[in-house]
C-alpha cells in the first residue's frame, strides 16, 4: 500500500520568507503525488500534481515541488509567504484498491504566517 | 470547470433523523468519493463509486447509505446517526486512469444533536 508522511504538523514562517513543506512518499509503484490546500471550512483546492512527466511541478499561487525518486519526496515550496497562504496542506499519493483509484493522504502540516 | 458542488452547506440532525447530502459535478468525471474529515485531521475516504458502481466500501456503518443515480450525482443518506458522526462531509470526483485526479466540493458541516 501506498502511504505519505509530512514533516512537521505545524510550520511558522514570516511574511516574505520562504515557505518549506516537506513530504515522503512510499509507494510500490511509479507514485502520482499531490498538494492540496484547504482554508478553514472550506473543501481542498488541488495546488499542483506529479504524475511522472518534469520532476519539478509548478502550482496555483507560486507554489512548486519537486520529485525526488533517491530520496523518496516531494516537498512544497513557494519563494515568498504571503498572509493568504495561511491554511492547512495536505500531501497525497494515489493508491488503486479493487481496481479503484483513491488518495492516500498523509497527517498535513498547519501552515501560520507571521506579519 | 472544475467545480464540485455540495448541499446543504449546513445541516443539524437529531439521532432518529433521516437526512441526505448531495454532490454534483458537470465535468465528465466517471469516478466520485465520499469523505468524512473530523477537526485538524485529514480527509477519510468512505465510499468510491466508478461508472456509477460502488468500487470500495471503507468499512462504514449503515447508517451511512451511498448512491449515485447517474454520472453526475452522488448521495449520501444519513440514518439514526450518533453524536461522533459529526464532522465536515467532503465529495470528491476525478478523471479514471492517467488523468486522476480529485476536486473537492466546499463540503457539509454536519452536526447530529
């Protein structure tokens, strides 16, 4: 089975600075990977996806990340933290059980911006 | 379009209430995802539907009762809920095959009183 695991639950940066959320995968196969973010009460937004073309992805609102197979991660990044960017980030990889497609996702990591 | 929608956005329901959310989507999709996410946690699949068949049943109580009229549609049928069922139902649609992947609907903020 597939599975993610996000690195820090919690991550605090100042407004300007650059913005690191890391991800490891684990997956028997060639992994398609996910970033999703979601504000509060609200549904996930997909911010950017890996599914085996360029090892670095570019997402919505200056976000990317890169795919690394030798170390097994697929970390966010986004140059310069602005205060909308304050939310919750999820990390997914799809698994397909009985010939169905879903995500697995991992714990997610609090995103704060500090002004 | 890559919009997903959900109703009602709010619903609060005693434990003897039968109730239903629904999801739409207008993009094509074959496949559509129940989820239940509970406070600072991530989202827990329920329930998979592929070309309109239930694929995967994640083990959940039948007081929840999923169904998918067509392509387009998906339900989820509440039924003497507890307490502990309360939490933000999220729907999910995606592409089958190389082009997965999910988008969201806002979800349903559901209480059961």
């Amino acid at each position: 089975a597939q599975s993610v695991t996000q690195l820090g639950s919690h991550v605090s940066v100042s407004e300007g600075a650059l913005v690191l959320l890391r991800c490891n995968y684990s997956s028997s196969v060639p992994p398609y990977l996910f970033w999703y973010v979601q504000y509060p009460n609200q549904g996930l937004q997909l911010l950017l996806k890996y599914t085996s073309a360029a090892t670095l992805v570019k997402g919505i609102n200056d976000f990317e990340a890169e795919f690394k197979k030798s170390e097994t991660s697929f970390h966010l990044t986004k140059p310069s933290a602005h205060m909308s960017d304050a939310a919750e980030y999820f990390c997914a990889v799809r698994d397909i059980i009985q010939g169905a497609q879903k995500l697995v996702f991992g714990q997610g990591t609090r995103l704060t911006i500090n002004p | 379009d890559t919009e997903v929608t959900q109703t009602p956005k709010h619903l609060v329901m005693g434990m003897t209430n039968k109730k239903s959310l629904k999801c739409e989507q207008h993009m094509g999709h074959r496949a559509m995802y129940w989820y239940k996410q509970k406070a600072k946690k991530p989202p827990e699949l329920m329930f998979v539907y592929s070309y309109e068949k239930l694929s995967i049943n994640e083990s959940v109580p039948s007081r929840f009762s999923p169904e998918c009229p067509n392509s387009s549609l998906l339900n989820l049928h509440l039924h003497a809920l507890q307490p502990e069922d309360s939490a933000l139902y999220l729907c999910a649609s995606s592409q089958e095959g190389s082009r997965f992947e999910q988008y969201f609907g806002p979800g349903t903020r559901l209480t059961v009183t």
